[in-house]
C-alpha cells in the first residue's frame, strides 16, 4: 500500500523569530527600505486628549517616501524611452545622411524612417498653388503629398518648428485631411515638423502619423526631432540644388 502523503501545515512566524531574525541580519532593513515605509508607526498613549504628533510626523514621511519612489520610478521610464528615442534618431541620422541621391532620400524618409520609428505612415507635405494627384493605395500610405499654401504655418504656427498632437480626432491639427490626405481617418496621433528649404522657397513638413492616440504628445521632448528634421532639410536642399543646376 501507498503511504498517504503528508499535509504541510501552515506554521505561523512569531514575533520573538521576526525580533530573532532581524537581530541576526542587522541589515535586512536596510536591504529593504519598503517595509519600514508600509509598517505602521507606532503610537504612544499620552493621555486624555493628548495628541502625538510624531505619530502623524512618521506618517507623513512614510507617505512622502513613497511619493518620492513613484517620481522616481516616473523618471526613470522617461530616461529609458528618452534613450531609446535618442537611439532612433541617430540611427536615422545616418541613414539620410549616407544618401548620395534624392532617390535615396526619399526612399530612406518614406520607408527606412517608417520601420525605424515604427509608425504608419511617412509624409513629405509640401505647399503648391498647384494641385498634383497624389492619392495613394491601401498597402502603402508613405510618400509626397502637394498641400495647400499656408498649411504648414496653419498647423505649426509661424514660430513653431515641431508639433505633437496625441489625439488627432479629438483636436485635428489645421490641414490633417491635406496633409495626410486618402489615410486622415486612420491617423489618431501624429508629429510635425517643419523643414526649412532655402532652395525650394516653400514650406514644408515631415509628417509621422500612427493609428493609436498619445503615440506623440505634447509631454515629450522634441529637441530631436528637431534635429532629425534639420538633417532631412540639408539633405533635401543640397540635392535639390544640385537638380536646379
């Protein structure tokens, strides 16, 4: 016959081998910092209608404390998605920048840009008093797209080179439909920058759009992006330059 298995009994820990524990590792506490802030502070009976105050002071630091952690924990999520933005841009640095063509160009900012920052769609919106047929097919939305005069400073505002919109449905940006004209409806949160081309004389916006809303928004910083879109207007405007000649 089988032996029965034997039930492990639930043993309650004591206060005595909590006190005998912590004597024999001085620095538990010191590893674990979290149970001094969640233990209850202890309470001294002064009196009738005497109040203890370092009751309420160890409290209120132990409630500080743990607001601290949070900030903290706050601030290192956004030094970790900071350093991988960081990481993006500098590889899409280098991409553009070892274009030897407008060819390449574009194709780097319609489609190397697209996987890099891992958006949905890539566009180079540049103001004309003509209008082009641009309209695109469902599989690929990346590309040029011609938008009215006054779009770009509209959207952006005269002195603004970067725009972060997290919710594009709730507050479109001013030529949302032009600018990402045949996918508008998709786009529930985008970025905009401004490009400055000495050679064209136009105004002209890299746009990045995606389908879920605060992929950008205004909380973020956009010194980079910034960045990146001065890269892509050197480039465009030496190129192009090149093209007048």
């Amino acid at each position: 016959m089988t032996a029965p298995k034997k039930t492990k009994v639930a043993t309650t820990i004591t206060a005595e081998q909590v006190r005998d524990f912590l004597i024999q590792h001085p620095d538990f506490l010191k590893k674990n910092l979290d149970v001094v802030t969640d233990a209850a502070p202890p309470e001294r009976d002064l009196g009738e209608g005497v109040v203890d105050f370092q009751h309420f002071m160890v409290k209120n630091l132990q409630k500080g404390g743990k607001a601290l952690q949070d900030r903290y924990d706050v601030l290192v999520d956004f030094c970790r998605v900071n350093m991988s933005v960081q990481t993006q841009v500098h590889h899409a640095a280098l991409r553009l920048i070892r274009a030897r063509n407008i060819e390449q160009l574009l194709e780097a900012i319609t489609q190397d840009l697209l996987a890099m920052f891992d958006v949905d769609v890539v566009r180079l919106a540049m103001e004309s008093g003509m209008r082009f047929d641009t309209s695109y097919g469902e599989q690929h939305y990346s590309g040029i797209v011609f938008v009215d005069p006054g779009i770009v400073d509209a959207a952006l505002g005269n002195k603004k080179n970067v725009l972060l919109v997290g919710d594009c449905i709730a507050t479109p940006p001013a030529g949302l439909d032009q600018i990402f004209s045949d996918c508008e409806e998709m786009i529930a949160s985008c970025a905009l920058l401004r490009l400055e081309l000495e050679t064209v004389g136009k105004n002209v916006l890299l746009a990045f759009g995606v389908r879920y809303k605060e992929r950008f928004h205004g909380g973020q910083g956009v010194e980079l992006l910034h960045f990146l879109a001065q890269i892509v207007a050197y480039q465009m405007d030496m190129y192009l330059g090149e093209m007048a000649l």
